[in-house]
C-alpha cells in the first residue's frame, strides 16, 4: 500500500545566503508582505520572516516556489504552519 506524501511537503524547501546581500528560496508558497525592511513568506515549512534594510525582491516564480531578495539581511524567522492569528498578532504577540 503507497503512502501519500503531505501536500505542505511536496516541494523542497532551502535557503541560500550569499553574504547576507542576497537570500535565495525554494519551496515558497505565497507572499504575505513586503517592503525594505521585512518580507513575509508563506514557505512548505511555516512562515518565514526576513528582516532587513534594503530588501527588493529580484525573482518571484510562485508556480516554481523561488524567490531571490536582494539587500541586507539581518534575521531570519520561522513560525510554526499550525501557527494561529493573523499577520499583526505573529509579528507584535498579541
């Protein structure tokens, strides 16, 4: 009998961090937000915060899961997918 493989799973999941000046993704599902100091990524394995100065997006393929985002990046975070509540409650823990 074949198991069936979960869909959040179904696609690779890696990050690359060329020199904290350039972050390229694999395995992203959608873009919650963006802007020069924070982008918001929904990934096959939870959410994904990157905070930055300076960030851009230069490659989205949501139907390939790549992102690229160029700038400096200072941190990245991962929330849980079973992580409940909406984007402010995640980002100021209310």
């Amino acid at each position: 009998m074949a198991t069936m493989q979960e869909p959040q799973l179904a696609l690779p999941h890696k990050l690359i961090l060329d020199g904290r000046e350039k972050l390229t993704m694999d395995g992203v599902k959608d873009i919650e937000s963006f802007d020069e100091n924070m982008v918001v990524l929904q990934t096959v394995r939870g959410t994904l915060i990157v905070h930055g100065e300076g960030l851009h997006l230069q490659m989205l393929s949501l139907d390939g899961g790549q992102v690229a985002v160029d700038g400096k990046v200072d941190a990245l975070t991962y929330e849980d997918i079973t992580h409940q509540g909406g984007l402010f409650s995640r980002l100021f823990g209310g």
